[in-house]
C-alpha cells in the first residue's frame, strides 16, 4: 500500500505531471515525494518526486528513494533542470546529463526521460499573469506578506526567463530501481557515522570522533558521497562549505575533505571503480556554475592528485610551501605587546578581528581567500572539538595599535603557525613573536603552510623552504571557472584544512 508523505509541493509541477501524464501516474499509484518522512526501507512501489531539488539535492533524493521502493521500483522525477552554464550564476539546478548519470549510480535504470517544457512555459505564464491580476488584492490579505508575494513574483519571473533563453527545461524521468551493480553510491547520513568512523581508521589509522565528524559535516556544514559494495561501506568523498572572497566578491567554496576508499576492493581506482564514482558523483551534485559551491579546493597529495587529474576530475591551480624557521628568544621591536584571544564572542574582540580581517582582504582583492571574521575564527579556533590553538593578538605603540592576530598549535616537538589575519606587512612580526611562543612551548623550530604564491610574505633569511608533497586542486569535471583563472590566485595556510 503506497504512502502519501507531503502534499505542499511547490508548482508548476503537480500541474504539468497530472496535466501531461496523469494516465502514467495513476496506472502505477504514484504518491508524492518522499521528504522529511521516509517510510519504511522497501515499502513503496513508485514514488513521484515533484521539483524535489527546491528541498534537498539530487543524491539525497535519489538515495531515500532507493532505501523506500521495493526492487524494481518505480521512480518518477519531474523538475527544473539546468541545459546549460552560461556563467556564474547561482541558480541551484542540476545539469540534465548529470541527473541521468547520478540516477545510474545510484542504482537506477532510466527508462524514459521526457521534455515537458512546453507545458511548464505555458503554466508559468498562466500563473504570472494570475498573480500579477491578484496581486493588489493579496497585498492586502493579512495571509500573505509583501515578502513572499515578491518573492513568487521574482521566483515565477526567473523561471520563465531560463525556460525563454534555453538555459532549462522541465524533465519527466521515470526510473527503474535495479539490483545494485558491484558499487552504488548515495549521499551521507549521519547515520552512517559507524560505518564511515571504521573506513577512516582503516584508510588513515586514526580514530575519527562523532564530535570531529560533527564539527565538519553537522549542521549541513558539509556534504558527502559515500559508495556500496553491497551492505558494506567501501568509498567516502566528502566536503566543506566554505565562505570565500573571490577575487574580491562573495562566494562559496567547498573544501574537499576525507576521500578515502577501501583498498581491499579490487578495482578501486579504475575509472568504474568507486573512488571515481564518488568523487565524479560530488561535483555534479554541489560545485560549479549553478551550484551552491562556485569552486572546490582540497590538499590531496601529489600521488593522489595525479590520480584525479588521469580521471579529468582535477587540475592544479597551487602548491603548498612548508616554511621553517628555528625558535628564537630575540626581543621584539619596542612597544610591541601580546595578549591571548579567549574567543570572538564579545563585541570588542569582535571589532579587533573584523578590522584585521578588512585590512587583510583589502590587500587580497585580486586571490581568493577563506573568510577570516569573527565567525570563522570562533568555529575553526575555539569550537575545534580535537585540537588546542593558541590565539594571539599582537599590538604596538602606546595607542595599542592592532599588529595583527596569529593562531599557533604545539604539533609535538614542532610548533606550528596554523593561520594569520593581519595585512602583509605585519606578516614578520608575527613571525618573530610565534618564534618567541616557540621557545615558551619547549619546540625547537616554528612552521607553516603557505601557497606558493605568497610565500615570499613570510620568507626572510632565516626561513628554510621544504616540499610537504601537497598540490591544491579544482574541479574540471563540471563547468566553471577556468583553472587558468584560478592558478596562483589561492592564498591558503594550513587553518584552511580540516586536518591540521
């Protein structure tokens, strides 16, 4: 017996699958989309997801399908689909071609896709002009504020104009729930956690804690790819959302993060194996033109990196330097004067590291940069479920002018400079004063990550350069920005990994 679980489906799409194919979809009992209450695993026969994406992205539809029909199940999909990416406009569609191959990964057969953008043009317009005559008298309805009614307006008007220019279509797929090949993937679930904790300790030989787990992905902070060898866990890609500035402008980046695949599966690493089919599957679900990420960056190594660019998932835009410097007890200039940061939560702090953070950008205006304001450092730094960071704020004068901040971690005999928000040329003193921190802490030497790029921003004649075998990536598997644009724009330290 089939399940009705939600019947707030935004239009026009109950109206063009009921209008262009009620016949199709009564003869097979077909319920709306599965959302915030799955039914139990294998207890459907067909589902129908009404423009599913507006709640939830592809693989996560696709997945709560698959765990709710019964074998060779039926799943009809109608939607708003991209057809092509003009440029860098967020629009939140999924490309129709990756639709397709998502579907085919997740365990699907597609056994019909039909263009239904006729009839969404015609309902578009229908209810436009529908609004646009009632518009006055629903400004009035103490039901409707002038808020959701421009924003319908301003909704059915961009609609319309992708369906006009041919940027999207309206797409009917009927899909056929198959007996999994040797892989399937999904999305991530917290659920999953057990079974992901257990592949991170087999891959890297560490303990991953549901809080570390938490911290990157909880509060859909992060997003994931998980593969399937039957019941068994074998492949997970996952990834960060990250506020950035590009080239001056706001944007999203997603920060690539715990790819790992069980090596004892034969074929891993093939271009059907499940390392590609998860690290293909991410991008076309969350980066590029059109999606929530406009670029992705991650620190694989060299190895792995060749691996991806082989696949064409990856090029290299960056490399990363380690800087090494030994730890001196050297007095600092004059007037200069510590103190540690016990978190950005009041309003003083937070106006020191904004106006850092203001300085910073300004002189970043042409790289691409992680945000650093208060926010940013209070989740990174404070809320790090794992590592202690010793935050320190360095002022001068008798004005107490703001130097900059500096955010150092002990890494056993080492001590590491993680991250820095100061205008460049505060970059050395910082550099002096974490040297100085290093004596206190018992290391024999200070280091850091830098993006080759702006290396020489902490280069002076004590500074030793060492290759740590890292290159940072983008994606080219989806359309975006060129790699030609992005090379030698990054400026990265090691603050902007999930690891350090």
């Amino acid at each position: 017996m089939l399940q009705e679980l939600d019947t707030s489906v935004p239009a026009p799409a109950i109206e063009i699958a009921t209008e262009e194919h009620a016949r199709y979809l009564r003869s097979h009992g077909v319920p709306t989309a599965v959302r915030d209450r799955p039914p139990p695993a294998g207890s459907l026969a067909a589902i129908l997801c009404l423009e599913a994406t507006a709640y939830e992205d592809p693989l996560e539809v696709l997945g709560k399908a698959y765990a709710a029909l019964v074998e060779d199940g039926r799943l009809t999909i109608v939607e708003e689909m991209a057809l092509e990416r003009p440029g860098a406009t967020y629009d939140g569609l999924c490309l129709a071609p990756h639709w397709e191959a998502l579907a085919a990964r997740c365990g699907y057969w597609v056994e019909q896709v039909l263009d239904l953008s006729h009839v969404a043009k015609e309902v578009l317009e229908a209810r436009q002009a529908a609004l646009c005559e009632r518009y006055a008298e629903l400004r009035r309805s103490a039901r409707v504020s002038s808020g959701i009614l421009k924003g319908a307006k301003a909704h059915l008007s961009a609609q319309l104009d992708r369906l006009r220019r041919g940027e999207s279509g309206f797409r009917l797929i009927h899909l056929r729930r198959r007996s999994a090949e040797r892989w399937r993937v999904s999305h991530m679930e917290a659920r999953y956690f057990e079974p992901l904790a257990e592949l991170f300790r087999k891959v890297f030989g560490q303990e991953m804690s549901r809080s570390l787990w938490e911290w990157k992905y909880g509060a859909r902070r992060g997003q994931g790819v998980i593969a399937w060898h039957g019941e068994a866990l074998v492949a997970h890609y996952g990834g960060i959302t990250r506020e950035i500035l590009y080239f001056g402008a706001p944007e999203h980046a997603c920060q690539i993060a715990d790819v790992m695949v069980d090596s004892t599966e034969r074929g891993v690493l093939t271009r059907r194996g499940p390392f590609f089919l998860t690290a293909a599957s991410y991008p076309e679900a969350h980066t590029g033109y059109g999606a929530r990420h406009l670029i992705g960056f991650g620190f694989p190594s060299r190895r792995h990196m060749k691996l991806a660019q082989t696949h064409g998932l990856y090029a290299e835009v960056a490399g990363i330097v380690e800087l090494v410097w030994p730890a001196s007890d050297a007095p600092l200039p004059s007037g200069c004067r510590t103190s540690a940061l016990s978190g950005p939560d009041s309003p003083a702090t937070a106006r020191i590291v904004n106006g850092l953070w203001r300085r910073m950008r300004a002189e970043l205006a042409e790289a691409i940069v992680g945000v650093r304001d208060p926010c940013w450092l209070d989740y990174r730094y404070f809320r790090h479920p794992q590592h202690a960071y010793r935050v320190l704020l360095l002022e001068r004068g008798v004005l107490r002018r703001k130097v900059g901040i500096l955010v150092l971690r002990r890494d056993g005999e080492r001590c590491e400079l993680v991250d820095v928000v100061a205008p460049q040329a505060s970059i050395r003193l910082l550099l002096a004063v974490a040297r100085r921190e290093a004596v206190g802490l018992g290391c024999a030497e200070v280091y850091c990550w830098i993006t080759e790029t702006y290396a020489d921003r902490f280069v002076d004649p004590d500074a030793e350069r060492r290759d740590p075998d890292i290159a940072v990536p983008t994606s080219v598997w989806t359309a975006g920005p060129p790699p030609e644009r992005l090379r030698g724009r990054w400026w990265l330290m090691s603050g902007d990994t999930d690891f350090h």
